[in-house]
C-alpha cells in the first residue's frame, strides 16, 4: 500500500457563519427602518423597537463570538493531538 501525501488545493477561506450573522444584521436594520413608528402611534413604539433592533443584533453578536471561541479551541485541541 502506498502513501501518497494529498495537498489540498488553495481556496479562499469564506467564513459562512459570520456572513449569515451580517445578513441577519442587515435584514434586522431594515425591518427596523420599514416597521419605524409614524407619529401618530404611541411614543413608547420607539424605543421599543430600537431596544428590539439592538438585543436582536447583540445576540447574533454574542453567538459568532462563541463560534470564534469554539473555532479557537478547535484549532488548539487539532495542534495538541498532532503534537502527541
């Protein structure tokens, strides 16, 4: 049996979580924008959906740091297994 050693080819590294994460955060702004209170609703519509707009984005936020973190642990887990 022979060993060959198998080179991948070069590919650009698209990081598909975090661009789902900046699509959300897109779709979330402009369903903001289109759903803006006109002044003849009650006031307190403002600040609610912008406190909707902003917990909305600051969880995308906090998963993708999760997912970097877990990416990290990953890649250090890989190193240490190669190492031993």
């Amino acid at each position: 049996m022979r060993h060959e050693t198998v080179t991948p080819e070069p590919s650009l590294h698209v990081d598909w979580k975090g661009l789902g994460y900046v699509v959300s955060i897109v779709s979330v702004l402009l369903l903001g924008a289109i759903a803006w209170p006109s002044e003849t609703e009650p006031r307190w519509h403002v600040p609610v959906l912008v406190l909707g707009v902003l917990t909305s984005i600051t969880g995308m936020a906090m998963r993708y740091r999760a997912h970097i973190l877990q990416q990290r642990e990953l890649t250090r887990t890989k190193a240490e297994a190669r190492r031993n």
